[in-house]
C-alpha cells in the first residue's frame, strides 16, 4: 500500500530516515492515527486501481465477491461477529505473557495489578514442581489499563484492572518511552509510581513543544503573507 509520508514517519530503514526526528516531528495521537489509516483505506485505498487484481478496484473486487457477477457465484454477506464472539475474537489475537499470581494480584512490566478472581490461584506451585505456577494473561498493546487472566479451569478470561486504578489508560509504547526517559536520567530501581510521573511529565513537556511549534509557525506564515 503506497502513502504518502506522515510527519513522525519513521521511514523503512535508517538510511532513509538519516537525521530526521521522527519523535519531535509527529504530530498525531496513536487513536488519531489509527482513523487516519482506517479513512486512508475505506474512502481512498479501495477506490484505486489494484496492480494484483489487474488494475480493478478492490471495492469492486469485495462487491462481486459478496454479490457475484457473470463468472462468479455470489456469496452473500458473512454473518456479523457479535457479543462474547467479538470478545473472545479479540483476545484471541492480543499479544500473551505468562506471570506467576502474588497475593497483591500480579506485575507486568513493573505494573501492578488486581482483582478479587485471582485470590484462588495467588502462588500456587506447579503440580509436582516446587516452583511456582505461571498463568496466561492477554494485553491490549493501545492500552494496558487493563489485562485478562485466563483461568485454566474455568476455561474462561477475566478483565484484570490496575491495582491504583487512579492511574491513567496508557500504551505499553508509551510505558516504554517512560521507562528510557528514567533510564536516560539514570534512574535505578524505578517503581510504578516513577513510571507514571514520568509519562506525566513527558507528555507535558511535548504539549509545550507542539504549542511552541504551532506558535512559530504561524508567526512564519504571517511573516511570508506580508512579506
């Protein structure tokens, strides 16, 4: 799919990229980005001629797909997925991890974790193992306010919400930004505290930075327009 190059595009290799700021250059939230690429693909990707369908539009191709055509059977509309289908749809492609359940609910990434469902398996030992046993948890990488712990005998998840629930919804991208940022401080032994005033802080200073940015390019704009 060719698109043109968004500011923050981090390009497909270094070479590429050379010395351009990608970070310093974004100008969209992941949520923006996301509708960006979804309009990009609905209103304008679909409506193109298509080299590997011999230049047809794919939306051409969807519609004789769904509703036939002279040399091909019509299929009509796939049933929608809805409801627990829908759920288990999406935590079936989360990403998983596997951690051991404390007493105090379980840590991800320095991130605690907590709620009443995991009472009955905190440290449990593995049948015949004295080490302790690891459970599956599911993540949503765009906000990881919440995880799903998978009960192997219930054969069922369960949201998992964070123990500080004051906290605010945050990306793991964003956890590990805040995380560098300690780092590149040379914050040793940083907590779940640290890593949200981070956060905090970094997003304020880039709010400053767009403000400043927008500023000086408007003052540039109307310098050239009475120039």
């Amino acid at each position: 799919m060719e698109m043109h190059k968004l500011p923050g595009t981090t390009y497909s290799n270094a070479r590429e990229k050379g010395d351009y700021d990608s970070e310093a250059k974004a100008v969209m939230t992941l949520k923006e980005l996301e509708a960006w690429i979804t309009n990009f693909i609905v209103k304008e990707y679909h409506y193109r001629p298509h080299e590997g369908l011999n230049k047809m539009l794919p939306m051409t191709k969807y519609k004789i797909g769904i509703f036939g055509d002279e040399t091909t059977p019509e299929t009509g509309l796939p049933d929608i997925i809805q409801g627990d289908d829908a759920i288990k749809l999406k935590l079936s492609l989360l990403p998983m991890v596997e951690r051991t359940v404390q007493r105090n609910g379980v840590t991800i990434d320095k991130i605690s974790y907590y709620s009443d469902v995991l009472r009955q398996y905190a440290e449990r030992e593995e049948p015949g193992k004295k080490k302790k046993r690891q459970y599956v948890f599911k993540r949503d990488p765009r906000d990881i306010s919440v995880i799903y712990f998978y009960a192997p005998d219930l054969k069922e998840y369960f949201p998992i919400p964070y123990r500080n629930v004051s906290w605010p919804p945050i990306s793991i991208w964003d956890i590990r930004k805040a995380q560098k940022y300690l780092e590149d401080k040379n914050i040793e032994g940083y907590n779940e505290d640290d890593i949200f005033k981070a956060h905090i802080d970094r997003k304020r200073i880039e709010e400053e930075s767009i403000k400043k940015t927008k500023a000086v390019r408007r003052e540039h704009a109307i310098n050239e327009r009475y120039k």
